[in-house]
C-alpha cells in the first residue's frame, strides 16, 4: 500500500494501515508524502519563498520565528477606506492561461502513484481582506461596511470559484483546500454571527464545487476555532489542519470521531519547542499525540518544530520527530 493509499484511507472516514504523515516528507527519508500541494502558479504573482508580491500588489515578508512563512509586509497595506476597494483591486484576466500546460508544469514534481494532490487556490477571503487593510482597518470595516466587504468577497469569489472549476478539471486533484485563519490562539477574530454572514457564503461556495466534484475538503484554520466546525461541515469539510492544541481536540475527537479528520494536535509552542528539549522528551511527545489522537482512525499527524532553519537543535528535534513518527506510526494499528 502507498503513502497515498493509506491517506485516502484516513480521509475517507476509514482506519488506515499506519498513521499518515500530513505534508511533505522530510528530505533524505527516501520516502513520498502521502499528500502533495498545488496552487495554479499563475496567480501567484511574483511571490516565492522569499517573499515578493501577490497578484493584487500585497508584499509579503518570510521570517525565521514562522519558519520562513511569509506574511503581509507591515504597515504596506494597498487598501486603506473598504468604501473604494473598487479602485484598488483587481482581480487578473485567466482567459489567456493554458491551464492544461500550467497544470502539467506545476505537478511535475510530484508522482501521482505516490502522493494524493491537494488543490489550493488561495489565502482566504477573511485573510485576503486583513492582507489588502491591515487587521485594524480590516476588522472595522468588517462591522461599518458589510455590505462592501460582502461585495469585495463576491467579486473575490467569482474568480476564484472560475478559478477552482479550471484547477480541478485541469489538475485533477483528490482533495481541495480551503483556507482561511480567522482566529487567534484565544478564540476567534469574528464571531460565528458575523462567520455565517460574512466569510461563510463564500466558502460554501468553493465547498459546493468540490463537492459536485465528490472530492475530499480539507480545511486550513489556525487557532481557537473550534466554533465554525459544524459551519464547516455544512459545506463538506471532512479534514481540519492544523487543528491545533488551543481547542477542545479530545472532545471533538469523541464528538466527531472519523467524521473530521484531525490533522496536527500537536504543541509545537510547548516544551518541544523549547531548545533545551531532550530527544526523549520529544519522542515521547509524538507517541502520547498518536496515542491520544490516532485510535481508530480519523488523525494524521503533523508534527513541527518552529524556529530558524539554520539553528542546529531545530534540526536536531525536527530529525526526532520524524524517525518517531516513522517508528511508532507506522506500527500504531498493529499494537492498539
């Protein structure tokens, strides 16, 4: 059985044969990941993993504290009054694009056989608008002018769901990703009111394509965000990453069993990521993770170490993580 196989397995509400691994293996492990993202790489402006630009003009900046992510350039905000986003942005004309060469380019590097594919196609709406104004003029607006923001998103929207069309006719992925962080690590930026108002819409949208599609979705939401699950699910989301410590995971593993795949549960801001943590510590970390969260199914672990790529005991931890995750993973079925 391939890493993939195994996967799909996990995402279609079965145990599967090992703990899958989310995101990509680690270099040098000889090993395939079990899901591979892609982005048309078209509408990526000129953003790379150093930062640049994004097709509407947001400058973003890496940083070593996020592990080289890059976020919006602070204080370069392009959209100041949401009243004349109109004026400001603009989404880009794709009737000119072959998508099928796009396509075919941008999945090269990734063995189909091996690895599910992963469909993204951008940030968020709920990011998109706080990257465009910054969260202080990005919130207000959100409470002085729904109406403009519902109609800023609308016109997001209507790309991006043409956009989604092209990416899984020409891609053909297994699985699409929504994204989008609308919570912090105490409770959400926005309420589940203003959620189902605002932002929710829109991605039902998306999820109604993927789902006509009768493909897997997956959710990106950082955060304490627990409160728009059932939000989430009414638009076919079966997977949530990071799914992060700060929400009740035990109690939505047992409300939800296979039914949400949860990908992550793992403290990465706690003691494992505290330079001084030894090798057993962080080995014993990843086995009560797996045994808190991967019996029966319905968990892949995702397992990280935030800090600079050049510091050696990142490295050093990050090396533990996985050897453990392979070691005790792939023989969690046989034992429990």
């Amino acid at each position: 059985m391939t890493e993939k196989e195994n996967f799909l397995m996990l995402a279609r509400g079965q145990q599967p044969e090992w703990v899958p691994r989310y995101g990509i293996a680690p270099p040098d492990s000889g090993r395939f990941p079990a899901c591979a993202m892609a982005m048309p790489s078209a509408l990526m402006g000129s953003r790379t993993k150093d930062g640049g630009t994004d097709i509407f003009g947001v400058t973003y900046t890496p940083t070593d504290s996020t592990g080289g992510a890059a976020l919006p350039t602070p204080n370069e905000f392009i959209l100041k009054d949401i009243t004349k986003w109109r004026d400001v942005i603009h989404v880009p004309d794709i009737s000119n694009i072959d998508w099928e060469a796009m396509a075919a380019k941008d999945t090269k590097h990734i063995n189909r056989n091996e690895s599910a594919l992963q469909m993204g196609t951008h940030v968020g709406y709920f990011q998109h608008l706080m990257a465009f104004m910054g969260f202080t003029e990005g919130m207000c607006a959100m409470i002085e002018e729904p109406e403009e923001v519902m109609a800023l998103f609308e016109y997001l929207a209507d790309f991006y769901d043409e956009v989604l069309k092209k990416s899984i006719k020409y891609y053909k992925p297994e699985l699409v990703s929504i994204t989008d962080d609308t919570a912090t690590a105490k409770n959400p930026f926005i309420s589940p009111k203003m959620y189902r108002e605002l932002v929710k819409p829109y991605h039902a949208r998306l999820g109604e394509i993927a789902m006509n599609a009768n493909l897997i979705i997956d959710m990106h939401n950082c955060g304490r965000c627990e409160d728009f699950i059932e939000d989430w699910m009414d638009f076919g989301v079966s997977m949530w990453n990071p799914a992060q410590v700060v929400n009740d995971l035990v109690g939505i593993k047992k409300k939800y069993g296979n039914k949400l795949v949860l990908v992550g549960c793992w403290d990465s801001q706690g003691p494992v990521g505290w330079p001084d943590a030894t090798e057993e510590f962080v080995r014993s970390e990843v086995r009560r993770c797996m045994d808190t969260f991967a019996p029966g199914g319905g968990f892949a672990f995702w397992g990280s170490v935030l800090g600079s790529q050049d510091d050696p005991s990142v490295k050093a931890r990050a090396a533990w993580i996985d050897d453990e995750c392979t070691k005790y993973g792939h023989a969690f079925y046989k034992t429990h």
